[in-house]
C-alpha cells in the first residue's frame, strides 16, 4: 500500500487576510484553506495581481 505523507502548513494571518483567501479561495470552487493550497500546488500557471 503507497500513502502519501502529509505535512501540516501553519500561518499567522489577520482575520481580514483570512476571510480575503477564503473568498479567494471559494471563488475557485474551494470549500477552505486546504482545499485553495491544493490547487495552488497543482497548478501550472498562477497570476497574481494587487
């Protein structure tokens, strides 16, 4: 049986940064944080605009 190791990712954000990536993050079809980052890794192309 192969198991892929997890690692946990820890963060220090401000409420209005978290409620930010989570908007971010649902606008891509993520339901939280986790689900964002993961997406994130696996993508090919990311743009950042501020």
């Amino acid at each position: 049986m192969n198991t892929e190791r997890t690692v946990r990712v820890d963060a220090r954000l401000t409420p209005k940064e978290k409620t930010a990536i989570l908007k971010l993050a649902r606008s891509k079809g993520c339901e939280g944080i986790t689900a964002f980052l993961k997406l994130l890794a696996k993508a090919k192309k990311v743009q950042i605009e501020i």
